[in-house]
C-alpha cells in the first residue's frame, strides 16, 4: 500500500558487496516506505539472493562500499542479531534444521531476546506458549510442530510455514522474503502468501525477492524491480512483472545495456 | 641404546604398576574371594602400566600417572552430600573410597531386589560372576580385583520387574594422592527388569586415581536400563571398566555421560551369550581445559539375530583431547546380526583434539552392520541462522552445543538425572 508522506524504512545507496573476493553487488539503490511491499525480481545470479544476505548481515558477504539506513541508524554497523531485534527479519530460502532445539524454545529465545533488547519484561513459558498458539493460526500449523526441533525433518513447505511463524512473533518492521515460493506447492503457496498479506500493515514493509511471477498473484506489490548484474535496472509497479513473466528478462537487460 | 631405554620405561611401568599393588589393604576375606585377589595379585606382578605403544592406549598417554606417588586410602564420610535422585530416594548405596557409607546410603530396596556391599552379605553365591567377564585379565581390571575390600552387590529376582531406579554412587573423598578401587556387581535374573545410575563423584582438589569396575550379568530375557556418569574432580585419574554379559533376548542399554578427571578411561565391553539379544551404547564426552577423556568399547556379537545401535558423541573445547574407539565383531556365527554404530564429535576451538576409531569386524555374511564417524565445527550457518532471530552469537553457539549434547542425555530414562545433567553441561 503506497501512502501519502509514510516515514522511509530503508534506503540503499551505491550498495556493493563481494563474496569470496568476487563483487555480487554493484551499487544498488532502493527506497522502501512503511506500508509498501516491494518485489525485486530477476535471473539468477543477479545477486537478489546476496541482497537479502547483505541486509540481515551474513558474516560470509563483505560490503565494500555505499550505504544502508534503516529507520534512521546505519544497518551496516549492527551485528546480524541487533539487526533482527532492531526490526529487520529475513526470511531463509534454505532454513537451517537444528536438532535438539525445540521449535518452541527457540521462538521463545529468539521473542525474549527482542523483548530485552526493547527494555520490556520477558515473557515466561506459560505466557508465551498462549501468545505462540495465537500465531499458530497465521500460517495454519499444528502445534505438534512446536516441539519437534527446529525444522528437522519438516517438508519444505513446513520449512517457509515456519519461517513466517517466526517472522508472526517477531513482528519486524521490514520482512525480506527470499524466494519463500520456490519448491512450494500451491496449497502451500496460498498459506505462506496468506500469512504474509495478514502480518503486512500501514506501520511495516515487506521486500520479496523472488524468480517467478506466481508469488505476486497472492502477495500483490506497490513496486516490481528488475535486478541484474548486481544493480536494479528497471523498476514498475505489478505490471512489470507480467510483462517478465510474458517477455522474459533480455529487454530489460538490453534496454539498460547490461551484457547477458 | 632405544632398546635399553625402552626397557628401562617398561621396568618403570612394572615398577609403578607393582607399587599399586602394594597399596592394597589386607583383607579377611572368604576363601573363594581370597583366591580371586591371589590370582588377580600374580597376574598384575607379570603386567606394566601399558604405554602408548600398546594400540589400546595409543592415544592415551598414561606417563602422568607414573609421575604420582600414589597412598593407600581411607574412608572419610565427613562433609559429603552426594548428588540425590529423587527417584531413586530409597534405593541409593552409597561407596566412599571404596568402602560401603551406610550412614550415606538408604536401602529400603522394592520387593526382588537384593542390595548390599559384598562385605556384608553372604557371598558364596556370587562366586559365578564376580570377576568372571571376559577380559577380567586386563591390567587395571586385574588390579581392581587384587585390591578390593567392598563391593556393591546388586540382585534382581527372577520375573521381578523393578519400577525404582537404583543408585549406586562412588564417591572419592581423600586427603592426596589416593588409589581409589571402587567395584560393583550387577545380576539381572531371567526376566527381570531395572534401572541402574551409576555414578562417580570427586570430592577436592587433590590428585587422586579411581580404578573401577563394574560387572554386569543379565540371564535370559533380562532388561538393563544402565546410566554412567563420571563426575571426577578436575585433577583426577579415572580408569572404570563395564563389563557386560547378554543372556538370550535380554535387553542392555548404557548411557554412559564422561565429563570430570583430568585423564579418563572408559572401558565399556558387551559380550553376547545367547541369541536375539538388544544392546544400546551411547555416549556423551565433554572434554575442556586439558582433560583427556577416553572411551573404548568392544561389542562381541557372537550369536545369531542380535541387535545394536551405539552413538558416541564428543564435545571438546579448549587444549583438551578426546578419544573414541569402538570395536563391534560379528563373527561367522552372529549371523541375521544388525549392529549400527556412529561417532559424532563437535570440536569447539582451534587446539582440541579428538582420536577417533570406529571399528568394524564381520565374518558373518548375512548381516547389516554400519559405522562412521564425523568430526566437525559449529557450522558457522546455523550461528547466523539463530542470530538473524536476534540470539546474539555467544548464545547460539551455546544453544547449538547444548543441543548436540542433548541427543544422548534425552535418551536417559530418570527425568531428575536429565535435568542435572542438563544443568551441568550448559554453562
């Protein structure tokens, strides 16, 4: 939803990163408003996934240069887990399983961890067992899944069910979304979309990076970038994206005179 | 010159080894336990302290050891408090130095068990099984049975199925330099049922060397439910040996946890004597500062249609050194045998160390048998996976080690025993 005068969540300036020595990002430049959701879309190896790792801090990606400002403070300088107890919250394309912790212990380590660092009291057991059932409903999970270890052994649509479970108690402020829809059925597809559209407000914004056009039939966009080379070429509103889906990514590539 | 020098050592070995010996009490034994200590004393005078030259003590560097003037012990019961399980509250037989504390104990034993400390209780009956394992002739095995005054005895009546857990607590509480010799006997009859906490505690600072056995018989169809916890001081010598004997259909599970001494030995040894028996070992080591933690296991599945299944795992950080070596044969006749066995170690700095040899020997032909070991870091992954959630780095690493642990200690029946070890293991 684009409003009138909303505060700005992010804004990237001349962003670039390497990995490996290799420079990924080539000065990226975006602007995202509290109320908006923002699709970036592009072929593979454009460096969206390397974006999202950039922006939640992945110690393996080294930003050489531009800057990140998020609701006011240097994103750059915080560690990964400032960064999510500060608002940012990136949900994996891969998530990790971890055996042994229980996906209830975790969620409320992870809740009481932003709750400390906000100066609130944490929430005990009982209190949050209640709370996490409540969220529960957003992605339709059982709440056998709360303890059984963190995604072990769960399907990978359990896996992104999952991950907006964490992002429902985590409440961020910016929720970037990578490739949350690849490998997922369509039934799958419906809830994951679902409990995004409900946790998206007038207050947050969300950032979807994703390769196909089917995503944006149930999470609509304000705005669909083209990503390539490291930079974002082109940038549209929700017909972009049929247009992508329709004529592919050459043109866009050629118009903006970016070998393919 | 290597010769003489080599043989100089190994005179020392002997000479360190037969001054052990020297530490034993006398004792007013009956004749048949007499006997048993002349014949392990003979044996012991022939051996040396092993070196690291003999491939079970390859890793294990035992020269510590000979640099302590060892002193005969004594019992002291003063300001113990050995560690409760409440399940446990009236079936607790408590050992200090190896001398049975009666006044620590509490043995208002559930209908078919038989409890007590050999010295106490009429042992002609028990001459078929003590010291009567398979690889009863190893070194310190042999030194333990020369030099025991007490043991503690445990019997499970045939049929009994026995709901409370039995605590058998060996607690070494000296003033310096002590050799410790703590020993107990287990015999599950046919079809019987129970569970077992055995545990050893250090009480101190000082140096001492527990030299322990533990012997284990189950008859046909019997079910032994066996938790291991070694608890030594930090400055502390531990060498305790399992020995463990399947009748057909029986049922042995040990979860044996490994997280005090400076130097320790686990020798935990199944022997298989009838068919279609179940054997569970799993165990948990953590090894910090520069303790050296040491288990070796031999499984002998030596009859047909039996089953096991054994996870070590290993946590190692700072300078210290595990060491995982796990022997399972299947010989001809252990045929339609299905044994897995896997070592699992996390090593969490720079200058641990782990040794680790998972061994397999089959014959048997008609089997399925798996083994491997891993040996890995934190995957630097999964930290950044819990710290994009807001858990800061230090206590995710913690939440991932604690983790790794927890796969064995979720695995031991007592709930209180879980807890405390879940309460001692994260920092």
């Amino acid at each position: 939803m684009i409003q009138e005068n909303s505060e700005v969540i992010l804004t990237v300036r001349d962003l670039t990163a390497n990995v490996d020595g290799t420079q990924i990002l080539k000065g990226l430049n975006l602007e995202i408003k509290a109320g908006e959701i923002h699709a970036i879309m592009g072929p593979n190896g454009s460096g969206k996934s390397t974006f999202s790792k950039v922006l939640a801090g992945h110690p393996d990606y080294e930003v050489t240069g531009g800057e990140v400002i998020f609701q006011g403070q240097n994103l750059l300088e915080l560690e990964p887990e400032e960064r999510s107890r500060s608002g940012v919250f990136l949900a994996f394309q891969y998530p990790l399983e971890i055996p042994g912790v229980s996906n209830l212990d975790f969620l409320r380590v992870a809740f009481n961890a932003k709750r400390k660092a906000q100066g609130l009291e944490e929430l005990d057991a009982f209190d949050f067992d209640e709370m996490v059932r409540e969220k529960l409903d957003v992605v339709k999970m059982d709440d056998r899944f709360l303890s059984r270890s963190v995604n072990e052994g769960f399907s990978g649509g359990e896996k992104k069910r999952n991950e907006i479970l964490q992002m429902a108690i985590l409440e961020p402020t910016l929720a970037i979304l990578d490739e949350t829809d690849s490998g997922l059925d369509i039934d799958a597809l419906k809830i994951v979309a679902g409990g995004v559209n409900q946790l998206a407000s007038p207050q947050n914004a969300t950032l979807l990076i994703t390769h196909y056009q089917r995503l944006l039939n149930y999470i609509v966009p304000d705005f669909v970038h083209v990503m390539a080379a490291g930079r974002i070429l082109r940038t549209g509103d929700k017909e972009l994206a049929h247009e992508l889906e329709a004529k592919g990514y050459d043109w866009v590539l050629e118009e903006a005179g970016v070998g393919v | 010159m290597t010769q003489v020098t080599s043989l100089a050592r190994s005179s020392d070995r002997a000479t360190a080894l037969s001054q052990l010996l020297e530490l034993r009490p006398a004792l007013q034994a009956s004749n048949w336990w007499q006997e048993l200590r002349e014949q392990a004393a003979a044996r012991v005078q022939e051996m040396a302290i092993p070196s690291s030259r003999d491939e079970d003590w390859r890793f294990t560097d035992l020269s510590p050891l000979l640099q302590v003037e060892f002193q005969a012990t004594s019992a002291r019961t003063e300001a113990i408090e050995p560690s409760s399980i409440p399940e446990a509250a009236q079936s607790c037989l408590v050992f200090v130095n190896g001398t049975f504390a009666p006044q620590l104990s509490s043995v208002e034993m559930p209908e078919g068990v038989s409890i007590a400390s050999l010295s106490q209780s009429n042992s002609e009956h028990l001459q078929p099984y003590l010291g009567r394992q398979q690889g009863a002739d190893e070194v310190f095995t042999s030194l333990n049975t020369a030099s025991f005054t007490d043991a503690a005895v445990v019997q499970i009546a045939r049929n009994a199925i026995v709901e409370t857990p039995i605590h058998l607590v060996f607690i070494s509480h000296t003033s310096s330099q002590a050799i410790v010799q703590p020993r107990a006997l287990v015999v599950a009859e046919a079809n019987s049922s129970v569970a077992i906490v055995e545990e050893y505690l250090g009480f101190g600072e000082d140096v001492y060397f527990t030299n322990a056995v533990t012997e284990i018989w189950l008859e046909a169809n019997a079910r032994i439910d066996h938790t291991r916890i070694q608890r030594e001081n930090s400055a502390a010598f531990h060498i305790g040996k399992t020995a463990v004997s399947q009748d057909r259909d029986s049922h042995y599970a040990c979860r044996a946890v490994n997280l005090g001494a400076k130097l320790s030995r686990h020798n935990l040894e199944v022997y298989q004597t009838g068919s279609q028996t179940e054997t569970v070992m799993d165990g948990l080591t953590i090894a910090r500062d520069n303790q050296l933690s040491d288990t070796h296991s031999i499984l002998a599945l030596t009859q047909p249609y039996g089953t096991s299944s054994q996870i070590h795992k290993c946590i190692v950080d700072d300078r210290a050194h595990a060491v995982f070596n796990g022997k399972v044969f299947v010989p001809k006749a252990a045929q339609k045998t299905n044994a897995n066995q896997v070592n699992r170690n996390l090593l969490l700095s720079p200058k641990a160390r782990v040794d680790t040899k998972p061994q397999l020997e089959i014959v048997a032909d008609d089997v399925r048998c798996t083994h491997g070991a891993t040996v890995g870091q934190l995957e630097a992954d999964e930290v950044f996976y819990l710290q994009s959630r807001g858990i800061d780095a230090a206590t995710a690493r913690r939440l991932l080690t604690t983790a790794f642990a927890y796969e064995i200690i979720d695995r031991i029946s007592i709930p209180s025993v879980r807890e405390t070890l879940g309460g001692l293991i994260s920092p």
